[in-house]
C-alpha cells in the first residue's frame, strides 16, 4: 500500500474519550473545521501562532480509551441538552462522533483481569499503534482527560525505567499495582512513539522512569491538570498584588461542581491532588505562604456547570486591611476542550521538530505545570509566544 501520509494528519487518543471534555473537544474540531463554529477559546487560533505552522482542524483524527459505554452521539444530546454546545451540532458533526466512537477502545480496569501491567501497557500501545497505522498518521498525541485518581501514598520506587519494567511484568493486578493507570496510560503511549498530554492532576508522567523514556523514545510530554477556570483567575490577579507590594494574608476558595467531575471529586481520596494543584500557584508567585485553603463541593444539580468562590485578606499601607472576593461561574468541558484542542496541535508540531522531554513552555495551559514555578499568566504566556515562534522556524 502506498504510504499517504502528510506531516500534519495527527490522532488525538483521547483517555476518558466518552467524558464531556473529549466529547465537547470532538465536536468542536469538527464544527471548526467545517466553519459551523467559532474558534472562540482557542489559544492556537490567536495571530500570535499563525506561524507556527500547526496542524490544522481537519487534520485531526480521534480515537481513545474508555470504559464507559455511553456512545459519543448520546452523549453529545446530553450536552446539547445541558446547553453545553449548540442543540443543532451534534447533528451537524453526527459522521464525526461516529467515526470517533468507533475507534475508543476498552481502557483499564477493563482489561486487567489477571493480566501483569507490562501485558495491559502493551495492549494500550497495541491500541494506539493500530490506530496510527490505519489512518496513517505522522504522529499521535494522547491526552488524558480521565477522572482525577487518588493521590498515591508514594511514588513508585524505581526510579529507572529498567527497574521499572522490571517490576511492571513481575506484578499481576491485584490492587498493589505498581503504576496508577494515569502513568500507566503514559507508559503505553511513550512506548508506542506517542507525546502525552496530562490535563488531570493524577501522577501520569510525572515519574523519572517515564522522563527517561520519553527521552529514549525522543518525545515531548506536558502537564498537568488544565487551567480553566478559578486558577486562571489567580494566576492573573496574584502578579497585581505581588507588583504592587501588597502582602497577602489570606487566600481560601470554595468550588461547587456538578456533573461526573463533581461526583468524582465528592471522594476525599480524589480531591487531594486537586486542591493540592489549585495552590499551587499562590506561595510560588508570592514567595511566602499565605493562609487558607480550597474546598471543593458536589452538587448535583449544576450538572456540567460549576462556581468559583474566593475570599482574598490582604494589607496595605500602614498596615491597612482591605480584602477582595470573586465569583466565577463556567461550563468547564467548553473551557476545557479548546485548550485540549490546542495541546494536540502544539504537541503534534513539538514532536515533529524534535522536542524530547517535558515541554515547560506549555506552563500557560496548566495549573501544576512541569519543570517551572512560573504562575503568572502574562510571563507564561510570554514563554508559549516564543515556544510557538520557535516552531515555525524549524522545518
């Protein structure tokens, strides 16, 4: 068979590819695509990136992992029922979700049975290699968008990939599984020669045994945990307080979410790496710990919306107190899903010229990002102007 395949038809491998954000990601490729849509929320889409020579909307193919069952047309009513998306697009974009649904294969737990980590691993790259292989893609960028996983107790020991192996073929699941499936999910995909995507605070690449192999394989990695909502916020406001040598004393949030994220995180064993991400940003842009914390909340009847509320005590002059509060309200999937959009495009380009390991650049897209204590969204943004310059130059 003749080899059709251009630089720039990419598959984005969704995991928790049935979930509102992959589903919502889906549609809106193909509304774009076919100028039924706006590009609205689409970093990528901005004059600052039209050099980059990025790989376009149509260009992108999508497949994932799930175990969900929920088809992606059903799904898409559900959204368009909520008033997610538009009430005509999953109409419009129906052959899309279709095609896209075919290809979502059965995650893990799915298929452990009595399997070893190394045997699931080498199914998940099984998985992604075919997919590559019958669309005849240059390149694909998996992303996972799964439910956030308990923090682990600790890392796992082995800190090289060889032992790491090792200990993945030597273990059969039994709940003492060496890996979290988050870092398992890397695992496969850097093996099967795929850049990662962590947009969930779950553990995924974060493992010098997955950085040595991404480097061995030559591939790019981002992370973690997408910033779209309440972090954004704060990563805006906190240089206006630091800029102006205003101290402050106090930063407490509370977040109500509804929907499968909200029930998700109703589970204090999944909350943790979440809150844990969301303050991040506040002592490393100020430099001195700062009092309070972060609550999250499910609440049903939001559905797929959610709400943001934060109360911030800070001094002045003479010792003046003075405080600010804010309230944020948004559909986190179409906040999300533009940003899912443009990490695949620019993880697609990364990899095609070369950029092996953790990708900093990308800080802007994440609320715990990798490799940088940058949290200011302007110097962030600065970095991913000048990442995005510099792939356009490389040819």
């Amino acid at each position: 068979m003749t080899n059709t395949r251009t630089p720039y038809r990419t598959g984005v491998w969704l995991v928790g590819a049935r979930g509102s954000v992959a589903t919502t990601a889906i549609m809106g490729a193909a509304g774009v695509r076919d100028r039924i849509t706006p590009t609205t929320g689409c970093v990528t889409e901005s004059p600052d990136f039209a050099a980059a020579a990025l790989p376009a909307f149509g260009d992108l193919v999508f497949g994932g992992h799930d175990v969900a069952e929920t088809s992606l047309p059903k799904r898409a009513e559900q959204l368009a029922h909520a008033g997610v998306v538009p009430r005509q697009l999953p109409d419009l974009v129906q052959d899309d979700l279709t095609a896209a649904d075919a290809e979502i294969c059965p995650g893990t737990p799915a298929i452990e049975a009595d399997r070893s980590q190394r045997e699931i691993a080498t199914i998940l790259a099984r998985d992604l290699r075919s997919f590559r292989e019958r669309h005849e893609l240059a390149r694909v960028v998996v992303i996972n968008v799964s439910s956030t996983e308990p923090q682990p107790d600790s890392r796992p020991e082995h800190a090289e990939l060889s032992a790491l192996e090792q200990a993945l073929g030597d273990t059969v699941t039994n709940g003492q599984n060496i890996l979290p499936a988050s870092s398992l999910y890397a695992y496969a995909a850097l093996q099967a020669g795929c850049s990662y995507v962590d947009f969930t605070p779950s553990l995924g690449a974060r493992l010098p045994a997955l950085d040595e192999l991404a480097r061995r394989q030559r591939l790019p990695y981002a992370g973690s945990d997408g910033k779209t909502g309440e972090t954004l916020v704060k990563s805006a406001l906190l240089p206006m307080f630091a800029a102006r040598q205003l101290r402050v004393l106090s930063w407490s949030g509370t977040n109500l979410l509804g929907g499968g994220d909200g029930e998700n995180l109703a589970d204090p064993t999944n909350v943790t790496s979440k809150t844990a991400s969301k303050q991040r940003a506040i002592g490393e842009s100020l430099g001195y710990p700062v009092d309070g914390d972060v609550h999250i909340d499910y609440v049903p009847d939001l559905g797929e919306w959610k709400t943001a509320w934060d109360h911030i005590s800070f001094e002045g002059f003479l010792g003046a107190r003075m405080s600010m509060q804010f309230t944020w309200q948004g559909c986190d999937s179409s906040l999300a899903a533009p940003l899912v959009l443009d990490l695949a495009r620019l993880l697609a380009r990364a990899h095609e010229t070369g950029h092996t390991g953790a990708v900093e650049d990308l800080a802007f897209f994440f609320k715990d990002p990798l490799g940088v204590e940058e949290h200011r969204l302007i110097p962030q943004y600065e970095m991913l102007r000048s990442f995005a310059n510099s792939l356009g130059r490389t040819r």
